[in-house]
C-alpha cells in the first residue's frame, strides 16, 4: 500500500490540499510507532496473589473443605490455572494463544500476536482508530487518482484499495466492538464466556456499574466490584 501509494499516488491532488500528503505519511507513522509499541508492551499479566496463595496452596484448601457445595468447588476451580500455576484475581482469564492470565482480558489480536488486557486495550483501540484513519485517507487518494486517469484502474492499484477497503471496515468493526463493551462495562470475554467467570452470577456482572463509569473504568482504570 505504501509503495503504490508513493509511485502512483503522491503527484496526485488531494481534498487535504498540499498537506494531504503530509498526512497520510503521519497517519502511517503514527499506526507504525503504536503497532511496535503495543507489540512491547505489557497487556496486564496476573501475579502472586499478596496472600502468597500459590496454586499448590490452593489445591490444599481446596482438598481440605469437603463441605463445599457443587457451585463453591467450580467456583473455587475455576480461579485456579493449571497452566500458570496461579490462583486468578477476579476478571483475570487465561490467553490460549500466548500461555498467559491477563487481567481484564478482551481479545487475541492474530495480526500483532498480542493479547489485549487491562494495561493495552487503551493503545490498542487507538491503533485501530489510526490504521482506519490511514487507510481511509489512501482510499481517497486513490480515487481522485482513478478520476484523474478518465476512470482507469491497474490492477495492483485495485488489489491495493480492496485491501485497504477490507483492512478499515475490519478495525471500524473491532473499534466499534470495544467501544461498545466499553460501554457496558464488561469486557468480551466475559460477554463471550460467562461460565469462565465464577463472579457473574445469575447472568449479572458485578463490574457493571453505569454508562459514566464504565467509560470511566475502560479508559481510566480498573474498579472494584459493586
């Protein structure tokens, strides 16, 4: 896309004016720098709990209370992984794909190979916001370039603008998806798997709290439950 976009695209005009150009190539910049900075970081992973309880000490208890009901032994079950060998925090899940917990997980990202947690899902619906900003701008550029040329297309310019096309409509897409969890104040995980959450009970999630807070919650922090 950047190549067809410099060879065919930068002598053409622009609905930006002069600074079209400008940017497009600070758009692209800017969706670069946070790729590789999400790529490094840290989504959230779950420690030691401060009680020290490790996963063996976990087991202990958990043998050591034969009273427990069926629901209180899934429940307590379903804190524990076996995979990182730790006792979960309340909305910490395990990532299949990169062997982690993470706090407040939402998403796997194939693209990245990042999982999306408490600590990235800020940066990564800003990345998303800024790819489609990219490819929307060189979809313009290559339309007014096509208008210019008397409606003429070559073909790596009409492969480049379909993948363009497909890349906007799929960050608008999981842009808008976060969004819209944002404001229900849960994250997709626990919308798309509810029985891994022994905390949502009876269908209701107690992290829930209202429109303001939950945008509060997504893009500030973390919040007890209610």
């Amino acid at each position: 896309m950047v190549l067809v976009y410099y060879t065919k695209l930068a002598a053409s005009e622009s609905v930006f004016g002069s600074s079209g150009h400008i940017l497009f190539f600070g758009l692209l910049g800017l969706t670069l720098a946070g790729a590789a900075r999400l790529y490094r970081a840290f989504p959230g992973l779950q420690q030691a709990t401060a009680e020290g309880a490790t996963f063996d000490c976990a087991l202990r208890r958990f043998a050591e209370n034969p009273s427990w009901t069926v629901v209180e032994a899934e429940q307590a079950l379903a804190k524990l992984c076996s995979v990182c060998k730790l006792v979960r925090a309340d909305r910490a899940h395990h990532c299949s794909r990169s062997r982690k917990c993470i706090i407040e997980f939402e998403r796997y990202c194939p693209v990245l190979a990042v999982s999306v947690g408490q600590r990235t899902r800020r940066s990564y619906l800003l990345l998303l916001l800024l790819a489609a900003a990219t490819c929307f701008v060189f979809i313009q550029q290559a339309l007014i370039a096509v208008r210019n040329a008397d409606g003429t297309i070559n073909n790596l310019m009409g492969l480049s603008v379909a993948i363009a096309g497909a890349s906007l409509t799929v960050c608008v897409l999981v842009a808008a998806r976060m969004l819209f969890f944002a404001l229900r104040g849960e994250t997709q995980h626990e919308f798309s798997h509810p029985e891994s959450c022994p905390y949502i009970k009876g269908g209701v999630n107690p992290y829930r709290r209202g429109l303001a807070a939950n945008l509060a919650w997504y893009f500030c922090g973390s919040r007890p439950a209610g």
